[in-house]
C-alpha cells in the first residue's frame, strides 16, 4: 500500500494540511461552541479502569479487572501492541517501536518487578494485579522523568487512594468469567472495611486456560495457570498525612511458551510497597509523597515436556530482586505546579541453567551455565518538573540527572573472554520541553521536544549466551555499551465540539547509540545447535516515525463511535534496513450504541491490520499478511451492583497471526485465538 511507503515529510505536511482546515472550520462555527471544552493537551494519556470516568479520562472496556496481565489490557489503547511467546500468558508491551527496558512499567510511581526469566516469559507488565489498578497513566515519548529515565513510554499504573469514613462500613465485589476457546476460567475478589483512620482490604485473583484452537481449527498450546492475593492497609496519622502499605504474592503454574526452548514451570513474586502521603496548604510545598519498594522473582522452567528432553535435559532456576524508593515534593504557586524530587532504584539478576546429556558421547554429564553472572545495577535519579498556565499557553519542562553503575558479581570464563572492562559508570542527563496553544474553546496544538537517556540493562550488559532475542541464535551481552538517547520531536492537534473530538500526533525519534546485536563469527555458542553468537551492541543512529490519529463521534441520542489509525516506522541507519518488531500500520473502528438509558449497551469493534513487509533481514524477521478481526458485545447493567458482560471475539473467525507472536518453528507461527464466546459477571457490594 502507499501509505506504508510515506516519508515523515509528506506525513508531515498532511498534518499542517489538517491544521488549517480545522482553523478554519473551528473559526466557521466559533458561535457554536462556546460551551464545549477541552483538556490541555500533553504526551500523557489516563485511562480509567474503575469508578466513575470524568470528562478527562478515557474509559477502556468491560471487565478489564478481571483480566490476568495487565500487558493484555494495554492492547485496548491505539498504539500498543505485545510480542508474545505464549498464547496466553506474558504480554510484553511495545509502543511506537519501543520495547523492553525502553518502556518503563511501574505501579504507583516506583514499585516495579525484573523479568526473572532471560527470555522474558514474565515481563514487569505480567507482575501488575490489574484489579488493584484505578488507572493507568501512559506517558508517551522522553518527556515525563519523574519516574525515572523515559526514552519510550513511561506506563504508570495507579491504585486508587484510601477512602476513610466516619461510619464504620464494609466493601467488595466478586467477578467471574470464562471464554469458550481455551476453555479459559477467570474469578476474582475484593473485600475491605473502613472506618474514621483505617482501611483494609484484601483482594486475589485466578486464572487458568487450556490449549485453543485459531480460526483453521489448528490446536495452539495455550495452557496457563495464574493467581495473585494483594493486602493493602491504610491509616490517617493526622488530617492530611496517610501511610500505607501494600503486599502482592503472585504465582503462576505449568504455562505453555511454544515458541521457547523450553515451558513455565512456576514463577513466585512478591511485590512489597510502603507509602506516606503528607498534603498541605499552609506549608512551602502542596504536597510530600515518598515510597519504599521491594520485589523479588523466582523462576523455573524446563524442556521436560518437549521432543528435546530425549537427547538433553534443560531446566533454569532464576530470580531477580529490585529495591528502591523515591520522595517527591510537589509545590503549587499562582499558575504554576514544580515537582521537585530523588530516586534510588537497584536491581540484581541471578540464575543457573542444567544440561544433562541423555544420549551421544556426553551421555550422563551435566553442565551448568550461568545466566547474568550475579549482576547488579543501581541507579541514582535527582528530577525536576515545570508546568506553568500563561494565558491561552501552557509551558511544561521536565528533566533529571541520573548516575548508573552496573557490575558482574560472579563473571563466567567464557564471558570475561570477551572484554577487559566488566563494569561501567553512566551519567545521564535527561531534558523535555513543551508548549500548548489554546486557539479557541475547541481547538488547541502543543509541541514537545525531549531527549531521553537511559543506561544499558542487566540483560544487555551481562547475559551469558542465552538465546534471549529475534531468533535461535545465543546472545552475549556487552558490559561496555553506552547509554541509549533518544531525542523526539512530538506535535499534537486537538479539535473538539459538543458531538466531535479529534486528535492528531505526529512524532518523530532519533535515537543515539540505539541499542542492538549483531552476529559475532569470533564467538563459538554453548549449545551447538544454536546457529551462532549474536554480541549486544550500540548502533550509531536509528529513526522511528509515525503517528496516532483518533476520532471520536457522538451519532444522534444513542450512538457512538470511535476511529483510530496509528503507523510506526523504524529505520536502522547504519544498516539502512528497517528495525525488527515494529508492528503495521493499524486501524479500529468501534460503534456503540446505548439503549434502554443505558441500561444496556452493544457494540460491534473492527480492527485492520495491513500487511507488514517492512522487516529486518539482519535478524530473519518475516512478512505478516494482513487480516481483519471483529468483535461484537453487549454490557448489562442488571442494577447499580450487577453487571453482565457477553461478548463474541472473532465473529468471522479468521485465521491470523499478529506481526509481534512468534513462530513455534520455522513454518509454524503461534496464531490467535479464533472465534470465542466470553461471558462476565460482576458483583459489587
């Protein structure tokens, strides 16, 4: 298609295009719209998943609580896609390209989880309880660092403040549901109490699934068990100072990876998270926020269960830990808000793997391999931010500083052979600035302009010839690579009356020193049947592009509908070939209709995936065709405590594959579900 083949200045000129014609329509009907009004525009997006949505959140769909990765839920949002390795289990989000440790994935601000699986089976996005989450925050681009280094995205999941009251009073709800393909069966359950200093509550989760079919009837393993219980308790020291903590054990069971080596045996988290809140209007500063986090991640998995077992047994004990804390002071004066804050975070990776040859000359040895070398990395932050209202302007400036030291703590022999210098010292500075322009009650553009520094990961610095990539080649980490910048122009343009809201972005990135791997002949693989080593290294320049367009209608009294299209380009400059995993050029289109006063409401959702011929031959990455996938649904809200949601996912059911999955073998790719029936029931007391 030609729209695949646009350059950013054609791209570009198309949205000044736009620009004017809104002017001018805006101007046209400057009489009627005086009583609708818009939100400043910024790189940040909030989406509700719980309570009552306001004008200023965006409400995503039905039963997103009752989900078991929150990886999956973030697909909702345009713009987001996953690589999956898994039918059904280990989302790993990636946004305009980015993936990885560019995107970061935090719960309140700070607490996050590191993948204790090497291939990433168990991504930070999995370890997030999403019915603990009141919304999500979606900072997009270097623009935001008050949550540390931003490069991609910074995706913040946000639990809803404690409630207190003056009548002691009990709370909860229960959800329940299922899907027909994969015989897939998910519950969970919050109860709490509250009183005048006190709230408690308790809330789990469970999910489990079976092998599904894809839309040719081909069986696709999908088996997955899952489950987590959170504790959160809350007390009000003195008016306007609340500490908190909260605990989350998560634990996940016996789950297919097909495109592996090897399948989930088990993975135990625990997530420990205590916060102290102090808001003031007397004080210097409007409000104090700081936190202390710990997470710690036990992983195993194994070949047992694969042809492979016969000839070498292969099994991984992994666990990682993160620590850190921020404090944040926030002061508001006249038409200004200044966020002033530091941060610590410090990550350690360990783990083994066991060979044990069954057959050929090496029957009865066993090898042990070493999978990050005890690796640690700690990251000191000091940040500030600006956002000043002027007149029909809203400047905004955001910037940290951050001072990154990573080391091996038990070096392997084979890696040591590949370089003199094992550890490294990184000092980053990272700066955005943006302004909005207020045209008119219905139209207003912002630009944004930031550069994003982040310090190479654990896995890029010290992985020890795993095949953690693309491909079946062993990967070798590079203790010595420099820090990823990514500098990243954004223009945003927003039209919006009583019936219409439009929104364009238009972004462009070049990232320095862009992080990558490239087969190395020198490096000979552990394990012979890998093809070759691939060693992590620093490209000079890549370039990513594109944009995210969305439309939303208001059709007569009861109906909606809501268009999106979103593109990405990744070129690596170097090579002069186009990045890997950049997902196509997509579009949705969703129509609501609200009936019997919204009591009932049904909706049928398209999605339009153009085929993807844009792909890196460096990493034999391969073409997708192009498919459409259609969603019909109906929500009930039997009463203000009851609802009920059916919906029937792949109507048509189609046979696809998304761009990101993965292959099972070199002519099998892991294929989406086909056509389900889902039905949820959801109660609240």
């Amino acid at each position: 298609m030609n729209v695949m083949k646009l350059h950013f200045t054609s791209l570009f000129a198309g949205v000044l295009v736009m620009l004017l014609f809104v002017t001018s329509l805006a101007a046209q009907n400057k009489s009627t719209l005086s009583d609708s009004t818009i939100e400043t525009l910024s790189p940040v997006s909030v989406y509700a998943l719980k309570g009552k949505p306001t004008h200023k959140y965006l409400k995503l769909t039905h039963a997103d609580w009752v989900k078991h990765d929150a990886g999956e839920v973030l697909l909702q949002v345009p713009g987001f896609s996953s690589i999956r390795k898994s039918g059904d289990f280990g989302f790993d989000p990636v946004f305009r390209g980015f993936k990885w440790e560019q995107i970061s994935i935090l719960n309140d601000g700070g607490l996050t989880a590191h993948a204790a699986c090497p291939n990433r089976m168990d991504p930070p996005s999995s370890q997030v309880m999403i019915n603990q989450v009141e919304k999500i925050e979606i900072s997009k681009g270097p623009h935001n660092f008050r949550y540390g280094p931003a490069t991609g995205a910074v995706i913040n999941f946000k639990t809803a403040d404690p409630l207190f009251s003056s009548q002691k009073e009990m709370f909860g709800r229960i959800s329940i549901g299922g899907e027909s393909n994969g015989e897939i069966f998910r519950t969970e359950g919050q109860v709490g109490w509250r009183g005048e200093k006190l709230q408690l509550s308790a809330t789990g989760s469970y999910s489990n699934g079976q092998d599904y079919k894809d839309g040719s009837n081909n069986l696709i393993p999908g088996v997955f068990n899952r489950g987590a219980i959170n504790l959160n308790a809350a007390y009000l020291l003195k008016q306007n100072q609340i500490a908190s903590v909260i605990i989350t054990r998560n634990f996940a069971r016996n789950t297919s990876f097909p495109t592996l080596m090897m399948d989930l045996l088990s993975d135990d988290t625990w997530l420990i998270q205590g916060k102290y809140q102090v808001r003031s209007a007397s004080r210097w500063y409007h409000q104090w926020n700081s936190q202390l986090y710990t997470s710690v991640v036990d992983h195993q998995m194994g070949n047992g269960l694969r042809p492979t077992a016969a000839t070498m047994l292969s099994h991984v004990f992994a666990n990682t830990q993160t620590s850190g804390g921020r404090t944040e002071f926030q002061v508001t004066k006249n038409n200004s808000t200044i966020y002033v804050g530091a941060d610590l975070k410090y990550e350690y990776a360990n783990g083994s793997r066991t060979r044990s040859m069954l057959t050929g000359m090496m029957a009865g040895k066993t090898f042990t391999d070493t999978l990050w070398q005890q690796a640690s990395l700690l990251r000191t932050g000091i940040f500030a931010q600006l956002d000043k209202k002027m007149g029909k302007y809203e400047l905004s400036v955001s910037s940290r500083l951050d001072m990154v030291h990573a080391r091996p703590n038990a070096v392997s022999a084979k890696y040591a052979a590949t370089s003199t210098d094992l550890e490294s010292s990184d000092l980053n500075p990272s700066i955005s600035a943006g302004i909005n322009r207020i045209f008119s009650p219905s139209f207003q553009a912002g630009i944004w302009l930031g550069r994003g520094v982040r310090s190479a990961s654990i896995t890029e610095k010290f992985i020890n010839y795993l095949p953690v990539g693309l491909d079946a080649y062993e990967m070798v980490g590079n203790a010595q690579l420099k820090p990823e910048a990514n500098t990243q122009l954004d223009l945003i343009l927003a039209y919006k009356t009583q019936h219409t809201s439009l929104q364009a972005t238009v972004f462009v990135s070049s990232v320095q020193n862009y992080i990558s791997a490239v087969v190395d002949p020198t490096l000979q693989p552990t394990v012979t049947t890998a093809p070759g080593v691939r060693r992590f290294i620093n490209i000079s320049y890549a370039r990513l592009s594109g944009f995210e367009f969305t439309w939303g209608q208001k059709l007569g009294r009861f109906f909606r509908n809501e268009f999106s299209a979103t593109y990405t380009k990744g070129q690596n400059r170097e090579l002069d070939q186009p990045l890997p995993e950049i997902n196509p050029f997509e579009i949705r289109n969703k129509l609501t209709a609200a009936l019997i006063g919204n009591t009932l409401s049904a909706y049928i959702n398209l999605r339009h995936s153009f085929e993807q011929n844009r792909v890196s031959a460096a990493f034999s990455e391969k073409t997708t065709a192009a498919f459409t996938v259609t969603d019909l649904g109906l929500n009930i809200s039997a009463t203000q405590k009851m609802q009920v949601s059916v919906a029937v996912q792949n109507l048509l059911n189609i046979t696809y594959k998304e761009h990101l999955s993965r292959y099972i073998n070199a002519t099998l790719p892991l294929n989406s579900p086909g056509r389900s029936l889902v039905v949820m029931a959801s109660y609240h007391f």
